[in-house]
C-alpha cells in the first residue's frame, strides 16, 4: 500500500467488515464476509447491477452473485457448503 493511503477498518456486530482506504486521489470501499472459516471479497458490479463475492483463503476458485446482501450472504454459504460437498466426492481435501 502506498505510504499515501490510511486504512480504516470497522468491525460491525455482523460478519462484514469494511475496510476504506483513503488516499490522495480518493477512498476504495473494500467489503468482505466470513462463513466459518471461510473469507470472501464482495465487490459491486456496476455493469450488471448485483453484487460478486470470491472466497479469498482458497487456492480454487468459489465465486457466486446477487442482487442484494441477504442473498449474496446465503450464495456465499451454499457455495461454500456446495464446494466441500464436492471435494468430499472427489475424496480431495479443499484447497488453502
């Protein structure tokens, strides 16, 4: 991070955390959720008008979308169950 940029983190009683970096040119919103032991990025995607999450502590990939945070929370909780489902088919440990 540049030397020009604060973090301020804020830990609400929910499973959000924001986190805003304020620099010189502005501030970047940064969101994320925990389920479990699981970390997910949330960011807002302008162009298609929902909201994306990526599981952040896992080497594969676990994305999943919605309209609003109530249904991105419950994405998030079925992707992540959905994705330990299938390593324990596949008889592979998840990836970290």
């Amino acid at each position: 991070m540049p030397a020009a940029w604060l973090r301020h983190t804020c830990f609400p009683e929910s499973e959000v955390t924001t986190t805003v970096l304020y620099g010189i040119g502005g501030s970047i919103k940064v969101e994320t959720m925990r389920y479990g032991d699981y970390v997910a990025r949330i960011m807002l995607d302008e162009t298609r008008g929902g909201l994306h999450g990526r599981v952040q502590n896992l080497t594969d990939v676990v994305s999943f979308e919605a309209a609003t945070v109530e249904e991105l929370r419950k994405e998030f909780e079925e992707s992540v169950k959905l994705y330990l489902d299938v390593c324990e088919k596949r008889g592979v440990q998840p990836t970290r």
